[in-house]
C-alpha cells in the first residue's frame, strides 16, 4: 500500500530533475557571463516562420531553413575553430551549472567521474540546488504551491538536510513530497575549484524515477512532467516507451503527462543527438541553453559574443522544428535559453522570435549568479503556458521574469508569504508588477 495520497485536483507541474545540496569546499562563487554581446538578435533576425517564399528575416532577406547537412557541416567555423567535434563538457564553466556530473548507468554514452584526492572539510558550505528545484521555484513565482510537486529522496526524519536549509524550503509551501524510506538519501554533490573552473563530484547520485514511481504519489496525473538532469536523451526515450506501455496496458493511474525536456549537459553531444531526435516528437517542449543545444550537432562551445552564434543557432532549431519536428504533429515548443542574449522561442507555426533577458544595458549590474536561471526559466515558461491559454510567445514573459528573480543573488530567491490578503513579494518585488512591465517593454518593441 502507498505511504502517500494522491491529490485532487492534481497537480500542474512535477519535476523528476535533481533536488540536491550542494557542498561547496570553499564560498561558492558567482556564475555570471562578462562577454560582451553584439546587437540584439532581436533588432536584426526576423520572427516569422520561414517558408519558400517568406524568408526568414522582415528587414534582411536570408534563405529558408537549410537542410541537416547544411545547418552541421557547411555553417562557418566559429572564431576559426574546428566544428568536427563537441568540445568536452565536464569542466567547462557553464552559465547554468546546478547540477552534479553524473550519467546514468543504463546510457549509451559515459561520462568519467571526477575523483578528489583530498577529504572534504569538516564545515563545507552547503546550498540546495538542483534543476528540479529550480524548475519548480520558477513556476511557484506565478502558481499555488498547490499546483507543484516533486518527490524527494531523504533520510529519515530528514537527519540529512540542516535545518537552516529545511526552512529555506519550507516557505516556499507544500510543494516537496519526501521519500524517507530505509537507506533513502538525499542527493548530494561535492563541489571544487580547479583555478576558475567547477568541479564535481557526486557523493550521492540521484534518482531515475519512472513513471510507475510516481503512480499513487500526490505527483500522480500532473498536466506537465519536467523532465532534466541526470536524464539523457536516450532515457527520456526509455520514459516515453514505459508511458505508452502503461497506458496501452491501463495500469491503473497510469497518464500520459505533457513533457518538457533539458537534457543534462553532460549527455549534450554527437553520440545522442539521434536520441534527441528520436525523443523530440512526443516531447512538449524542448529547451536546451545554446550550447547544449549545439554540442549535439558537433558546433564547439559558442560564446553569446560570437556574430555567428544567432545564425548558427538557428538553423539547427529550424531543423529541429521543420525536419524532425517536435511534439505530436509537430506543435511542440523549442525553447533555447541563451543567457545574456536571453531566449529564442520556436514553433513550425509561428517561426522564431527572440526575447531579451529582463535585466540589460544599465541594469545588467543587478545579475549577481545565473546558477538556476534557466532551471527557473522554464518553470515560469510552463507557469506561462498554463497562464495565457498555452501561448507559445506570450508564455515567454513569466519565463523571463522568474530567471529575473534568481540570479539577483547566490541561492535561492526569498519570498514574503501572503499576508491577510496581500500579494506574494519575491526578493522583495511582484511578479505581477515584472510581468506587466515586461509585458509592456516587449510590446512596445514589436516583440509580441
């Protein structure tokens, strides 16, 4: 019999992603991109879908979508350097680096573990992270704690998880449903810097829930599953071939959830970019950064900097939404976080449209970490789709603001619960008040 209650009305968004701690050996140090950035995208590259007789840019003619072949081995090099194949990724510094190195056992591609020689500090400093964490902070911006849930691996009576960091969490509502059964654990991962580069260790490797792990939780007939490191390409194909046998096999409280999908960096390159394709039509959305997003079609890591890096970048996500298609007759959503440049937004129906990042130009300053920025990003885009009656574009704006929300500190964003009747404040703001001047801001440029 199941220890927990399955909920009514279910819930809008669960993660399977990471819920971790994060132990630092030394302070953790800020994530931020200096590089400087050329002209937005968005002044220059157009939004409309490319057809043989519309090209894809309003201002300056440009040829429709180029084929695979075009789009990974004609595209100019990038800074003259080689595109035979995907730089590594394990220490890399990244713009969105929240979760601990690690591959599942049943992929088809490995990723070395890092060892470290030393012991860990008897005090080491310990934050919560994860892609699943962030994923739901960003949506409960915008949604009831209510409306979001996530199953959490922990040791009895949550002896492993310090109390400071226990109400951290809690403010947040009732959003994390805890597994504390014999020998279960919390995820943890150690943390260490070789110059200026992070890197892991994970002393304790997280989950692979399946669905069937997730029927008779209070996470059971969720409308959307976020689904993100430490899951590849190659085990969301797993995940989807387990849902369709479930539900051909009307296994009691068995569904068949909306997927949204980041794929876990490690696992972005060459080897599973036929996995990606192959998962891309039964997923909802699909939202990689940009240089995720380019590992898997053999283009080295691109800085926001580089001119190329706008063309480059789209015409693998044509490809994607023209070629392969994403979701079920193609009506799936591509969402490419592309940090100081913000995100491009993609449909087969409505093309590609480029949104800034809330904080530029002079209030740039105010970005103090982007660790979990496009965790929360897509949280708020799937809070965003259940807000504007799934609008693909509109849905941008929460996603916007909910990464706006993290990466002003190191953590976690902070709020301030409702008080007889007063609005939710985060870091002492209202979402609602950054939506509507977003909203506002992006209207006036023409952007939606």
């Amino acid at each position: 019999m199941s220890p927990y209650t399955v909920v009514h009305p279910p819930p809008t968004l669960i993660s399977i992603g990471t819920f971790l701690i994060d132990a630092f050996d030394t302070p953790p140090r800020p994530v931020i991109d200096r590089n400087p950035i050329p002209i937005h995208p968005s002044v220059s590259r157009g939004t409309r879908p490319p057809t043989p007789d519309s090209p894809t840019s309003s201002t300056v003619p440009s040829p429709p979508p180029r084929p695979l072949a075009a789009a990974t081995q004609t595209a100019p090099p990038l800074l003259g350097r080689s595109t035979a194949a995907p730089p590594p990724i394990l220490t890399d510094k990244r713009h969105f680096i929240d979760t601990p190195i690690s591959t599942p056992t049943e992929s088809g591609c490995s990723t070395p573990q890092l060892q470290f020689d030393e012991p860990p500090p008897d005090h080491p400093f310990e934050y919560l992270g994860g892609g699943g964490l962030y994923n739901l902070v960003g949506a409960r911006i915008f949604l009831p704690d209510t409306a979001l849930k996530t199953l959490v691996d922990r040791a009895p009576g949550g002896a492993d998880l310090r109390d400071d960091l226990k109400q951290q969490i809690e403010v947040f509502g009732d959003m994390f449903v805890w597994n504390e059964g014999p020998g279960t654990r919390m995820t943890r991962s150690r943390i260490r810097y070789d110059g200026d580069t992070r890197l892991y260790h994970p002393d304790i490797k997280p989950p692979h829930r399946k669905l069937s792990d997730l029927i008779g939780t209070p996470l059971q007939q969720a409308q959307y599953l976020h689904v993100s490191p430490p899951f590849s390409s190659e085990d969301v194909w797993a995940l989807q071939q387990e849902i369709a046998k479930l539900t051909s096999d009307k296994v009691e409280g068995a569904w068949a959830p909306r997927l949204v999908f980041e794929p876990t960096p490690p696992s972005c390159h060459v080897g599973q970019r036929i996995w990606l394709e192959k998962v891309s039509p039964g997923l909802h959305v699909l939202s990689p950064n940009h240089e995720e997003l380019l590992s898997f079609y053999g283009h080295p890591k691109t800085s926001t900097a580089d001119p190329l890096l706008v063309e480059t970048l789209e015409n693998v996500m044509l490809h994607l939404l023209h070629t392969i298609g994403i979701g079920k007759e193609g009506k799936g959503i591509l969402a490419v976080r592309c940090g100081r440049l913000g995100s491009c937004i993609g449909t087969r129906s409505g093309g590609l449209k480029w949104f800034p990042a809330y904080f530029s130009g002079d209030e740039e300053c105010r970005v103090k970490d982007v660790t979990g920025a496009g965790n929360a990003f897509i949280g708020g885009y799937v809070a965003g789709l259940t807000l504007t009656d799934e609008d693909a574009y509109e849905a941008a704006v929460y996603a916007t603001v909910a990464a706006s929300f993290v990466v002003e500190q190191v953590g976690l964003p902070t709020m301030q619960p409702s008080v007889d009747g007063s609005p939710e404040l985060w870091n002492g703001a209202s979402p609602r008040e950054r939506v509507a001047l977003l909203r506002s801001r992006w209207s006036a440029a023409g952007l939606l």
